[in-house]
C-alpha cells in the first residue's frame, strides 16, 4: 500500500494540467449523466479530447480511438437529450434481451479481428482487451445517449477491466478514475431504475 501511495503521489506531483483537467470533467460527466443533466455531454467531450492524445502516448491505439468516438458521441447526446427523442423529455428505457445478445456477440467478432490485426501489425499494448473494452464501450455510450438502463451493467463490466489495463500502463491516476467510476455505477443504476419506475407509474396513471 505505501508503494502504490508513493506512485500515486509522485503522479500527481508530475501531473499536467491537461491530464488533471480530463480527469475533473471526466468525474463530472458521470455524476451529471447520474443526474440525468444534459451538460454531462459538454464534460465529456472536454475529456474525451484530451485523453485522446495521453492514450496515444501511452500506446493505447483503441483507447485513443475510443475517445475520438466518445467526443463524437457526447454531441450526439447532447442533440437526443435535447430534442427529448421525439418526447418532452427523454425517458429512460429497457430493450430486449436479445438485442443485448445481438450486441456481445457483434463485439465479440470485432474485437477478436481487431485485436489479432492489432497484435500483427503495430506495437499495440493489450490487443485484444484493450479491443474488446473499447467496442463494449461504444456500444455502451450509444445506450447512455439513448438513456437504456442497461449501460450502466455494461460499465460495470468495462471499468473494471480499464483499472487492470490503465495500471500496467502505469497510468494510475486514471486507473484511479476509473475505480471512482465503480464506486459510482450503483448510485447511477439506482438513479435512472427509480426514474423508469415513475415513468411507469405515470403512464398507469395517466
């Protein structure tokens, strides 16, 4: 434990402004979207732009491209949430179980191709989980910007392995991050459960 302090902290104390800021918005894009507030889309994509070039030093080829798709997607959320996809205000939704079957399977195959071109023709760490983290992950954004309550089993998954992947990239700091991520998935899963719950009750009542 006193190692991983002493790492930490000379992170920290080596820390750029960059780096420092990614992670600041990068909390405050998960606790805004816990909240279901709409400019967890502009912390996103502050972050995600940033973390694009450290993950491309860091040799995270998959990584870095799962952040210029992040940015992509936080002004496509941006735009869903704003427009209330077609409602007043955009309800979060459950779909189907085989859709989410339909998706492994697809991010199974990608990932498995990716990750063996990966480790054939670059220098890539981790090909194939670092592929398999970061087609999850897409999918799993284009449910945060459709607001299905299943992105947040599917994170939890995915942070989980992204603390094993940043650490022996000796990025702890964002290793760090992603642990926060953890810590907050349930109050996230809570969140948006509690708010189908009354949309339901609603639409019974109405």
């Amino acid at each position: 434990m006193q190692l991983i302090a002493h790492q930490l902290g000379q992170q920290f104390a080596a820390l750029s402004a960059p780096e420092l800021f990614a992670v600041v918005m990068a909390i405050a894009y998960l606790l805004l979207a816990i909240r279901q507030n709409i400019w967890c889309w502009f912390c996103a994509a502050v972050s995600t732009a940033i973390y694009v070039y450290l993950f491309f030093e860091a040799r995270l080829y998959m990584e870095s491209l799962l952040n210029g798709f992040y940015f992509l997607m936080a002004a496509y959320g941006w735009q869903v949430w704003r427009s209330g996809g077609g409602e007043a205000d955009l309800p979060v939704s459950v779909w189907p179980v085989r859709v989410h079957a339909m998706a492994l399977l697809s991010i199974a195959g990608i990932a498995t191709l990716s990750g063996y071109l990966l480790q054939r023709f670059t220098d890539a760490a981790l090909p194939y989980v670092d592929s398999m983290t970061t087609f999850a992950a897409m999918w799993a954004t284009f449910l945060v910007a459709r607001k299905v309550l299943e992105n947040w089993w599917y994170w939890l998954v995915i942070d989980a392995a992204s603390v094993a992947i940043y650490w022996s990239r000796d990025l702890q700091l964002t290793a760090l991050l992603f642990v926060v991520y953890l810590v907050l998935i349930p109050f996230g899963l809570i969140s948006w459960r509690r708010s189908l719950v009354s949309q339901r009750l609603l639409a019974v009542t109405a």
